[in-house]
C-alpha cells in the first residue's frame, strides 16, 4: 500500500479545508448529516486537516478519526491538542481494526479516492453498533456545475475526472445510483439520501461572486433538487 500513502501526501501537501468555498461547503455538509447521526461515539474516516473533525467534537462525546496521511495526522493532533474526546489513528481504512463499534461511521469524501469503495463499506458493517448508522458524503457527477461544463465542451461526460478530481486523487465520480449500489453491495440497507448545496459555478467564480446570502440561499434550495446538488450523501443501517 505505499502508493496509497505516497498518493494521500501528495494531497496533503497542498489541501486545505479551512478557507474559502471549502470550508463553508464543510459546514453545510456537517448541517446536512447532523440529524442522520446516530449514538454518541463516532468513526470519522478520512479526516484530512480536520475541518469536519472540529464540527463532529461539538455533537459527539467521542470521536476517533482515521486518516491514511501522515501529514494530515500530524496537523490533526497538533490543531486539537489537549482534545480528549478525539483519538487519531494514522491508517488505511483497508488497515483499520478497531477494538470497540460506534454509532456513527462517517465517511466524507472518501469513496471516490479508494481502489475498491466496497471493500471498504463492508469492512466499515463491522465497526457500527447493532443500530448505528453508516453516512457517507461524496461529490456529485451531476452537479449543475459539471453538467454545464459538459454542455461547454469542458467535459466529456458528468462522471469524467476534471482536472482539480485528478489533483485530489479522485478514481471516480459518483452519481446518487453508483452510491447507492456501492452501499448495497456493501451490506447495507439504504434508509434514506439527500444532497448540498446547488452548485452552479466553479468554486473560485463562487467565492468571488456570492455573498453570505447566497452561499445560504444555495444551500437551502439544494434540499430540494439532490440529485443536483454539488454533493450527495446515503444513511444506511446493517
């Protein structure tokens, strides 16, 4: 698994979560799931600098927080130092072998970096409590932005990886349908879905042009049209 590390810090070496259109899509992310959550322990997979972690200390007494970069780790001890509740654990989620369960197992943007999502979904059946809860957030294919790219001939398809998906590591881009058959695949019954944020333009276009209110405006008229909004996400239980 050395490429896999060596592919994570490559990211790493450059990401960040905490600034621009990417960390407000965070937080409507974390307001999104929030009331899917399930239990008061949570595994968060794929944590990167942390962004979401800081969100999840706010709702869960426990959370444990597996990331497969080194880099990524470092800063996640460092930025939570003195956080009791929050255990970092530097490892592949193929690797990964916890010794307890959770009632929540959140993964946000992972799927679409992994060789084999459904190895990985089923691993995750064994680390959720008997009514605990499996979330998982990912990129839309068909977000508005990606289909009007396609009608400008800046993309192929939907689904095709663009140049920031080949930066960030992306195997793939999901669509609700490839999500919800990976999940099932995996084991898991599918209780509900849902997307963020209607997307119509690039994030530098966005967080050079929208103000607050539209960021808020966005977001909300995302619940209504999921299919096309710039992430979705599956609840699944065992």
């Amino acid at each position: 698994m050395a490429d896999e590390h060596e592919r994570l810090e490559g990211v790493a070496s450059w990401y960040s979560s905490r600034s621009g259109f990417y960390g407000r899509l965070v937080g409507y992310g974390f307001r999104s799931l929030q009331p899917h959550f399930a239990g008061a322990t949570c595994l968060e997979l794929g944590p990167a600098d942390g962004q979401m972690t800081g969100l999840l200390l706010d709702h869960f007494d426990s959370v444990v927080s597996v990331e497969g970069s080194a880099t990524f780790c470092d800063q996640l001890r460092e930025h939570f130092a003195g956080e009791t509740r929050l255990t970092v654990e530097c490892s592949l989620f193929e690797d990964y072998r916890p010794d307890r369960h959770f009632g929540t197992v959140l993964g946000t943007h992972i799927l679409e970096h992994v060789e084999d999502p459904v190895t990985v979904l089923r691993g995750a059946r064994e680390w959720v409590d008997e009514d605990g809860r499996l979330v998982m957030l990912v990129p839309n294919a068909q977000s508005i932005h990606r289909l009007v790219a396609v009608e400008m001939g800046l993309l192929p398809t939907p689904n095709a990886l663009n140049d920031l998906d080949v930066r960030l590591g992306h195997r793939r881009v999901y669509d609700m349908p490839l999500l919800c058959e990976h999940v099932t695949d995996a084991g898991w019954t599918v209780e509900t879905t849902g997307g963020v944020f209607l997307k119509p333009l690039s994030n530098g276009q966005i967080e050079e042009w929208f103000d607050d209110r539209m960021m808020d405006g966005f977001f909300e008229i995302g619940k209504r049209f999921p299919e096309n909004a710039a992430e979705i996400f599956v609840v699944a239980r065992r």
